[in-house]
C-alpha cells in the first residue's frame, strides 16, 4: 500500500497559494490514476484506488501546515503503512521557482509541515518531493507572507509545469517505479 501526501491548508483563502503547492500536486496525481477526494479519515480528504494489485491513498490534511505530522501519524497508524510506501509533496522556497527535487530521506529544512511531519512519525527516512517556489528576483517580502500569498499571474505557466511534473512523479511512485528511477526522471525543471 502507497500512501501519498500533498501538504496545504484547508481554507478557500490558501487555495492558489504557493504553500497549497502540495495539494495542487496530489489533485493532479488524483487526476493522472483516475481517484476523487470523496472520503475523510484521520482528518484529511482521500483518494483511494487500486494501481494494479496494490492499494494507494493520495491524502490533503486538513489539520493546518503546522499539524500535518497529526494527520500523517494517523494514516500511517490506521492503514497500517510503512513508512518506505510513504512519499510527501510540498512547497520549498529553498529552491527555484518550478524546480523539483525528490529525495528518499532529510531534514525539514525550513518547513513546518514537514518539521511537524518528522516529529510525529520520529524519522526523516521518508520520500519527498519539493516543489521550488523561490523567486527569481530578490523580494522584500517575509517569508511568511510570500508562502501564503497568491500565485502570480506571470509564474502560473511555471508552476503548472511543476505541479505537472510532480504529479507524474507521484503517479509513477504509485505504480511501483522505484524512487530511483523516479528522481532520475523528474528531478530538476521542465525543458
């Protein structure tokens, strides 16, 4: 069994916000293997299907960035998932605006969905896929207003192109392609 998170905050007012990037990514992974978000369970919205003979859950927590872990730990601890069939997307300012970058393991960095995330489950051996929102001009902005401030206008074509890519990324995890390959495909931006 498969467990996929795209981490984001419920409310209508973060929905096109670069912190709703994970989100975005697990909607279009839904799209890719034909699931809806029709249930709720141990507080997220899911998707649930079978990709051939093995079961995947694609989940958006609905407990707030900073409690992610809560809802993760649940999951994991009611489908009974280890946690090498886990595999989690989210917003990096760290990296460039559209870069992917897909890991088997790390720290949360600056995150604090996945610092939550981390502690919770007490390990950073989790696959990730980062989805680089950092932009190309210098900006005066705090992070924290810049993470949840609206997509502009002039980067959408980038960041469907990421959320794209990074939806393929999960699809393909779901379907068995080892994380290996999967990094050796999607890492980096689109050309």
């Amino acid at each position: 069994m498969k467990l996929i998170v795209g981490l984001g905050n419920p409310d209508k007012q973060y929905e096109k916000t670069y912190h709703n990037l994970g989100f975005m990514c697990v909607e279009r992974t839904a799209e890719l293997l034909n699931l809806s978000f029709t249930k709720t369970k141990c507080r997220a919205l899911l998707a649930e299907g079978k990709i051939g003979l093995e079961k995947v859950i694609l989940a958006k927590p609905q407990t707030y960035m900073n409690l992610s872990g809560e809802s993760v730990r649940e999951l994991l601890s009611f489908f009974k998932i280890d946690v090498k069939d886990l595999i989690v997307i989210y917003d990096d300012f760290d990296l460039d605006a559209g870069v992917l970058r897909i890991r088997e393991n790390g720290s949360a960095g600056t995150h604090n969905g996945m610092r939550s995330i981390i502690k919770e489950i007490g390990t950073e051996n989790f696959a990730r896929i980062r989805v680089g929102f950092r932009p190309k001009e210098k900006t005066q902005i705090p992070l924290i207003d810049l993470v949840l401030s609206a997509i502009r206008t002039e980067d959408k074509e980038t960041f469907d192109k990421a959320i794209d890519r990074a939806g393929k990324a999960a699809a393909d995890f779901a379907k068995g392609t080892t994380l290996q390959n999967v990094m050796q495909k999607y890492n980096g931006t689109a050309n």
